[in-house]
C-alpha cells in the first residue's frame, strides 16, 4: 500500500526562533468495533506512534489511540540552532511504519 505523508515546515528558519511543524499520513485509522456486512469484526489498524526527531535527538513524540480521526493531523512547534534533518517516523497496527526527512536551513 502506498502511503502519502503531507509535511509543512518552513525551508528556512532562524537560530532560536521556534516554528511551526504540521504533519499528517494517510491512513484509515480502523478501530476495530467496526463489522464488515458479514457481521464480522474489522481488525484494528491504527497509527499508534509519532515521533519527529532534529538529527538523533527525540524532539517530539505522541502516542495515538482509536478516537483519532482517519489521516491524523498533527501540530507542533520546534526550534533549531543551525542546520538540520528533521526524520519523521509513524507507527502502527498491522505492522504499519513510514519515514519521511526534511532538511531545514538556518538563516
């Protein structure tokens, strides 16, 4: 399956100054209560994990569970001093895992 991850942040930033970080993946997020028409139940698949790291260090982080919508959105703000890599990892049911990388410049 395909997976499409939408990622907004700035190209560039300033040293210090925080920035806004806006992420989501597409996903269907099914919550397992769900039955298909033949009365039978749809198996849990859910992103359960999100996380955004600035090079090798853990910089955001957020545990997910079954009230969140389908292709979860999230928001956060961070803050660099110089150049980076900014890896963006998801994790979930069904052996769900997508990466993502962008590179942010310091003005």
């Amino acid at each position: 399956m395909a997976v499409r991850a939408l990622l907004h942040l700035p190209a560039a930033v300033q040293a210090g100054v925080p920035f806004e970080v806006r992420v989501t993946v597409a996903h269907a997020m099914e919550t397992g209560y769900r039955s298909d028409d033949a009365g039978n139940r749809l198996p849990r698949d859910l992103v359960r994990r999100f996380e955004c790291w600035v090079g090798e260090e853990l910089a955001f982080s957020a545990d997910l569970f079954a009230a969140v919508a389908a292709n979860p959105y999230l928001s956060f703000w961070l803050q660099v001093e110089r150049d980076a890599v900014l890896r963006f990892l998801w994790r979930g049911d069904q052996g769900f895992e997508h990466r993502e990388q962008r590179a942010v410049s310091v003005a």
